[in-house]
C-alpha cells in the first residue's frame, strides 16, 4: 500500500492525500459499505476496531483527521456500553450524529 501524501495547502496547514479514502468519512463509508451494515445500527465497536486497523495499515498514525474520528468511534462506543440513568425515559442515541454526518 502507497504512503499517504502530505502537502502544506497555503494555509499553513498540512492535509493528507489518500489514493484510496479522500478523509475520515470516506474510509468509514467505505467500511460500512464492505459490511453491508445498515447506517441507523451501526456495530460501532466493530466498525471502530477495523477503522483502527486501517489507520495501522495505511502508516496515518500522524494523521489528525483520522484520528479524531477514530476518537469519535470509541467515544460512541462507550456510550453505548455505559448504563443509563434509572428514570431516563428518553435515550439520546450516540450513533446519531455519526449517522447524520454519514448521510450527508
């Protein structure tokens, strides 16, 4: 596999060029379409532990993007994992603004 490409676009910042996923979003698309899984029930612990591996195999351990989102998906995963309040009627699910973001 290619190393990713990092080029300074004027702004003084640096941005990561993949031949494969154009961001964080893309490789997460492109992983939910690999598992044919439906967006509004994501298996985030899968998603985000196969999300990790990617980032090891594409050698973007310095990629802030990537990272972040990789943040994101443990963050939803344990959300889901922690009880919820007794007498919470109404459950805020974390997938939700991942699902959105995936929409779009």
């Amino acid at each position: 596999m290619t190393s990713p490409v990092l080029r300074d676009p004027g702004g003084g910042g640096f941005v990561v060029e993949l031949e494969k996923f154009s961001g964080p979003l893309d490789l997460l698309l492109h992983l939910i379409r690999e598992d044919e899984v439906d967006i509004t029930d994501l298996p985030i612990a899968k998603i985000a532990d196969q999300f990790l591996a990617v980032i090891n195999d594409l050698g973007l351990n310095q990629a802030a993007d990537y990272l972040e989102m990789a943040a994101r998906l443990l963050r939803i995963k344990a959300q889901i994992l922690l009880p919820r309040r007794l007498g919470a009627d109404e459950w805020d699910n974390p997938r939700g603004w991942l699902v959105l973001r995936i929409v779009e």
